[in-house]
C-alpha cells in the first residue's frame, strides 16, 4: 500500500461545507417494512441485556435509529428475518462498544471471537458478551439462510475485521493511504458486504455460486457498496474531522488531488453519482439464467437498490451524522463545521 503519514489538510478557513445532491441523483423507490417498531423495541432489549450499553453508549442507540435503517433496506423480510438483520446492523454499529476499543490488538482479539462463534456457533463457548451476541442472532439466521448466504456472510465478515485491523494501524501512525488504497480497504471497513449476504437470508434466496459470483453481479454489489460507503464518508466527514480521523474518503482525496474541503466534497459526490450511475446500467445489462433464477437474481438486486436509496434517506434521520438537524440539514445541504477537539 502506497501511503503518506502526513497532517490532516488545513481547513482553518473553512466553516461550512455543502453536501453534493445525491437524494436527487437516486430516483429508486424508498420503502419500508411493516415491522419495524416491532423489531426496534426487540432489538433494544436485546442489546440492552445484561447492561451492555449505559448512559450516553444507551442514548446514542436511540439517535441511530438502526430499526429504521433496517426497515428501509429489508422492506420486505418477515419478521423473524427482519429481527436478525436488525440485530446484526445494531450490533455492527455498536461493535466498539461491545468489545475493547477496536485498536490493532482489540480489534485482532474480537475478531477471534466473533469468527469463532459464526464457524463454531454450537459448540465455542467464549464467554465475551459480544461472542454471546454473535452466536444468539446467528443460530437463528442459519435455521433459515442457505448454505451459500452463510457462507457469504462469514468470508465477508471475516474480510471486515482483516480489514478494520489494517485502519486500527493506519489510524495510530497517522497514515493518509492513496485513493486506490483507500477504495479496496474501504469495500471492506464498511460492513455492506456482510450485509448483502443478508438480503439473500432475508428474502428467502437461494442463488447457485456461480451467479452469485458472475462478473455483474459481483459489480452490481460493488456499486452499492462504493455509494454507501463514500456517501457515509462525505456525512460522517465532520465528526471524524473533529476527532483527527483520516480514514475518510475526503482527507484521502485532499491529499491525492491537492484540493480544498468543499472541491474533495464535490470529488467525492461526482464518485457517489458514478456509483449510482454503474448500478443502473450493470442493472440493464444483467443476463438471463433462467425463469426462476432471474426471479430471485431481480430480488437481489432490488435489495442492493433498497440499500442506495434506503441509506441515503436514513443518514439524514438519524442523530449519527448530523445530530438533531439532520431533516434541516438535508433540505439546505449545508453543514457547520465543529471545531477541532484537543
């Protein structure tokens, strides 16, 4: 990996950035599943069990809004598949909370557990709370998940934390990685793949390998997870510019590209409608396997899509980014900078 330890760029002169319009660019369907108070009030009192979260840990869980987000980008689960998904976005956000702080050696320790509960979820008997969690939604996602969905889920999974250990090194040498870098280790740090394995469990699918490994669909997921991911980066951009983190696509572009905050904003939103715009024609060129492949292969892809638009929608509700102005915050795209913290 080429990679810089340089400062974050100065943005001392900048107060404010502008957010691209990526809700207009997205003209996908929002829809929402019927159970997602139901699935909100489980989940809550699953997480909370045994005083996993307290204080302000248990009033960030509120302002996420996780339930939503699941509503959103599974709208048409079932209930109880609903209720793992939900389990395991909330409990992928919440993962630093519920493990030591994910430094290099935290993060290397969790995943020993975490891995060990998915391939082992009936007979490893850690006792870290957060391989109890793993094993109590992922007992209940493989009564039902096809063998290749699960195995999706758990080499995705294990990408994840391969590649969150190599941020967890870059985050304490202050490293800046080049773009190209960044993209391939971002792919995984974000978590979508795990969670496109999901959406087989969710919707009852199950595609043969090969399809699901076909160079279109491979891409198709890949586009969606590159919109989420650098969307995220682009909303999440104050926060972590707060705290001093680079891993962000904006600091990674500024140091690239040689630009300024709101021009590594704006080359960050053009990539975000690239994105956007490679799903929609990877989606007009998908081939035909068959009837009743193709039935299932359009359910895929119509979740992948579920995840664009739903997370586009949800980042403005939720408190995570912009705390209680998100609605505001979407309709004038302008966002305040907060001042560096010592």
């Amino acid at each position: 990996m080429s990679a810089s330890t340089v400062q974050l760029p100065r943005i001392a002169s900048s107060t404010k950035i502008t957010l691209p319009d990526l809700v207009s660019h997205c003209d996908f369907e929002l829809r929402l599943n019927r159970h997602r108070k139901q699935i909100t009030r489980e989940t809550k009192r699953w997480l909370f069990k045994g005083g996993n979260l307290n204080g302000k840990k248990r009033d960030a869980f509120h302002g996420l809004k996780a339930g939503l987000l699941t509503a959103m980008t599974y709208p048409h689960a079932a209930y109880p598949q609903l209720r793992v998904c939900n389990d395991f976005l909330t409990y992928l956000f919440h993962l630093d909370n519920l493990s030591d702080d994910m430094d290099n050696r935290g993060t290397r320790s969790t995943a020993d557990v975490v891995l060990n509960s998915l391939y082992h979820p009936y007979s490893y008997r850690g006792s870290e709370r957060v391989g109890k969690m793993t094993r109590d939604y992922y007992k209940r996602m493989i009564l039902t998940a096809s063998p290749g969905a699960q195995q999706r889920f758990i080499e995705t999974f294990d990408f994840f934390f391969q590649s969150v250990t190599q941020q967890a090194t870059d985050r304490a040498k202050g490293v800046i990685p080049d773009l190209e870098s960044y993209i391939a280790l971002r792919r995984d740090t974000s978590g979508c793949k795990p969670c496109w394995a999901l959406i087989e469990y969710a919707n009852n699918l199950n595609i043969p390998d090969e399809v699901m490994e076909h160079p279109i669909i491979l891409s198709l997921g890949e586009a969606a997870n590159d919109l989420v991911t650098w969307s995220n980066d682009i909303f999440s951009y104050n926060v972590e510019q707060s705290k001093g983190d680079t891993h962000n696509m904006i600091p990674v572009v500024m140091n690239e590209e040689g630009l300024d905050l709101q021009s590594a904003v704006d080359f960050v939103g053009n990539m975000c409608r690239q994105s956007i715009d490679r799903f929609v024609e990877d989606r007009a060129n998908l081939p035909s396997w068959g009837p009743e492949i193709d039935k299932d292969v359009a359910v895929y892809v119509n979740g992948l899509a579920d995840w664009i638009v739903g997370s586009l929608h949800w980042s403005f509700e939720s408190e995570r980014y912009f705390g209680k102005t998100g609605r505001e915050v979407k309709a004038s795209r302008v966002v305040n900078l907060l001042p560096r913290r010592a």
